[in-house]
C-alpha cells in the first residue's frame, strides 16, 4: 500500500483528499490511498513521517512554511519561494516542492492582456509567497496588502486600485462557512480593466469575486490552482529524485 496524505490544520474540508481518492478509483490505481493529517502542531509531524509507506504529502494552511525545517532538500523553487505544499519521501529523503506556483501560473495566464501592468497581493502567507514568485516570472509588479506589507487595506484608494489591475485575494476570508465576509477592498473603483483571481474555491464565487464581477470585472476562483497543482503533486511523486 503506497500512502499518501494532506498535512495541515483543521482540514477536514480537504480537496485533495477527495481529489486524489477519486483518481485512484477513476484510473485504477489500486494499492494507493491518501489521507488527512490534521497536526495541532507542526512538531506532530515528526509522527506523520513515521507512516509506514508514506510516499508523499501534500501541505496546507498553516504549515507551509514551518514545514521546511523538517525536510532534508528543497527543490530550487520551493527554496527561492519559501513555502513547501508538496513533499516526496523516497529513500529516506523528504524534499519539498510547490506545485502551488505552477498551478498559479497555468492558471491565470490565459486571462492576462496588456492591461494588466500592476497587482496587488491580498495576504502574505505560504500562498502569497507563490504568487509573488509566479508574478516576478511573468515581470508583472506587485504590492502587498497586509498589516506589514506595502499598503494597509485602509490605505487603498481610487488611484490605487486603478493602478493595480490585478487583484489576488491569498487570504482565507470569505472560504466557506463565512461566505458573507471579503477582504475590505474599495469594490466601486474596479472597472472591466481589473482581474480579480481568489485562491478561494469554496465557495465557487466569493463575496469578493461576486462584487468585482458585479463592476464587469474579469474573475478566477481557485479550483483549477487546485487541480493542476495536485495533478503536479502526482508527477513529483512518480518521478524519481
């Protein structure tokens, strides 16, 4: 039995348990089964790696960076990000990887244009640190949205928000039960110029999305992030080192 397995917190909501069980049914794969590590504490993950059989693990909030001391390599990407949501075991040796780049970028590139000049980034976590990669890839300066970060959510105005024509929330707020909530950006300034890109997939169209969409704004949830990265994740774990 090869096992495999999601590590996080409070994940029982988890897409990539379903998704990685019903590929295993769809395509018959037998012998394959993926699980839910849900860790209070990072440090649990000591245990999680003591799995008899663990080939691989995928990793989400909020452990995506407090990972990394744990793994014996990092993947040159994952390193220069600085967040790890894919982990192969083999040999002994747990390397990390982010497939949550790759499935960034797969996915909004075919809605980028010419207007599309500046972003803005909407948090700062393990996710954030993909995008900002994703977007210095594709020369497309941005700012962050944060307590710390380049401007507060108090700070934004007409102007910037007219200046920054992408708009990625990587904040939870807004994930399903509290569908009601978005992040506290100026709606009314955005125009059919703007793209706004939710890593939220649940629910299908957040508040944010919902209210952008309504100004004629171009949206993106996250749920084809979500696929290609798993579907990367599965590469990563059939190849060798």
């Amino acid at each position: 039995m090869n096992q495999f397995g999601l590590i996080g917190k409070n994940i029982a909501y988890s897409f990539s348990a379903k998704f990685f069980t019903e590929k295993f049914k769809t395509e018959n794969i037998e012998n394959h089964f993926y699980g839910i590590f849900d860790l209070n504490e990072i440090s649990e993950v000591k245990n999680t790696f003591q799995i008899e059989h663990l080939k691989g693990c995928n990793v989400t909030i909020p452990y995506k960076e407090q990972i990394i001391p744990f793994l014996d390599e990092l993947d040159a990407d994952a390193e220069k990000i600085g967040a790890v949501n894919c982990i192969k075991i083999q040999n002994g040796i747990k390397k990390g990887y982010n497939t949550d780049a790759v499935g960034f970028e797969k996915s909004i590139q075919p809605l980028l244009n010419s207007n599309h000049q500046n972003a803005l980034i909407l948090g700062d976590g393990g996710a954030a640190k993909a995008v900002k990669f994703v977007l210095e890839k594709l020369n497309i300066p941005f700012k962050t949205v944060t307590r710390s970060g380049n401007f507060t959510y108090s700070d934004l105005n007409s102007e910037i928000i007219q200046n920054h024509q992408v708009i990625v929330n990587c904040t939870p707020v807004g994930t399903f039960p509290n569908i009601d909530n978005a992040p506290e950006i100026p709606y009314e300034f955005l125009t059919s110029q703007h793209l706004l890109y939710d890593l939220i997939y649940n629910p299908e169209k957040t508040k944010f999305l919902e209210w952008g969409e309504k100004n004629g704004t171009k949206i993106k949830n996250g749920y084809e992030m979500l696929v290609l990265q798993a579907e990367k994740s599965w590469e990563i774990w059939n190849q060798p080192l």
